[in-house]
C-alpha cells in the first residue's frame, strides 16, 4: 500500500525532542508500505492549535507544493535545481518513483513537504535519501524539525538501515545545524560543488546517519 493510499495522520505540537530509536522492520524490502503503528509511539498524536498536521500527499496537494518549491529554488542558495526549472519537470523530481511523498499543514494549510526514497537502486536501496522544503514565509518555527523527525521515525520503520542526503550546501547553516541535531555528520565535502546565486562557488556537504 502506498502513502496516497493511507489515510492516517500526525497532528503534532511543535518543538518536539529528538528521534528515539524504534523497532526495525523485519525486512528491508518493505520499504514503501505505510504502517503507522510504529511510528506513532515517536509522537503521541495530538491535536494542537499550533500544531502540525503530517499525511501523505495527494495529487490536489500539488499546487500549493509547487508553489513552495518554485518560492525555494528561485533564491539560488541551497537547492541544485535550476531556478528556471518548470513544472512538469518539478513535479517528476518531487513525485519521483519510488519516492513517498508527504506534506504537512498548519492551520490547514500546507505549510511544508518533503519526501523519502531509496537513495540508490537494488543492492543501495537500503539506505534512505529525503528532500525538505519549507514555506519561506513559515520559516524559523520548528517546521523543518518536526518534518525530520518524522522522516527518520518512517524510515526506520519500513526498514532503511540509514538515511544520507547527498547535497547540503555548507552555507545553509540552518539546514546543517538542523540535520547535525537530528544524529546526521559529514562524511564527505565537494569542494565548491554549488553556484550560489550570491555568494559563487561554495562548498556540498554529504550527510549521513544511521537508524
């Protein structure tokens, strides 16, 4: 079953702790079914007026993903993606296959998304990649964090070994200080591997962490 498919969701208050280990799954390759059981002893659900409110995405939800995503790259600071790139385009990389896709909501409004994948095919499918983007206008709340969280807590659960990002960009201190908090290091650097809009060449950080 896939992430559209489910309607379960987290409602959670903001500014949670760190992610506690949970029960692995039995078997790697059931990546990709959402069992929430699990998951939901990381965070009581709970409703909160100030609260976040994590589910799958859903096709209506596109819209306002793009919107997020277009208002992200356009800055040039901290994604690869060309800030030109078009839609069609932004929606294969976003709803990639294999990728669970899920956004989370403020108020009812979608304030965040983010997704996770295998970071490689076959015999590298054990280890999970993600991408986050945030709302500009909702940044510095703790949306980014609790979105984390929660990406690491599912991953675990469908039975990644690790999580890794391949492309954080070192002045994006914000990203790399949040990711440091969560149990990520640097395992790696690409000397001036990003065009920075603003600053030119800087340097990529690979990040790493087990589960």
């Amino acid at each position: 079953m896939g992430a559209q498919d489910v309607a379960a969701v987290w409602e959670i208050p903001l500014q949670k702790p760190g992610v506690p280990k949970l029960a692995k799954a039995a078997d790697p390759a059931k990546a990709g079914s959402v069992s929430w059981a699990v998951a939901a002893t990381f965070m009581q659900t709970k409703r909160s007026a100030d609260g976040l409110r994590i589910r799958p995405a859903s096709r209506s939800d596109w819209p306002v993903i793009w919107e997020i995503f277009r208002s992200v790259i356009k800055k040039g600071d901290t994604y690869a993606f060309s800030p030109e790139l078009d839609e069609e385009s932004a929606h294969q990389i976003w709803f990639a296959t294999g990728a669970q896709v899920f956004v989370a909501e403020k108020e009812g409004q979608v304030a965040g998304t983010f997704f996770v994948k295998p970071n490689q095919p076959g015999l590298g499918s054990h280890v999970a990649n993600a991408g986050f983007m945030v709302d500009p206008k909702l940044h510095g709340v703790g949306i980014g964090r609790v979105m984390g969280e929660f990406a690491l807590a599912w991953a675990q659960e469908q039975g990644y070994r690790a999580m890794q990002f391949n492309f954080v960009v070192s002045t994006n201190t914000g990203a790399v200080a949040l990711w440091k908090k969560l149990g990520f290091a640097i395992i790696g650097t690409i000397p001036r591997g990003f065009r920075h809009a603003h600053l030119g060449y800087v340097d990529v950080y690979v990040m790493y962490r087990e589960l």
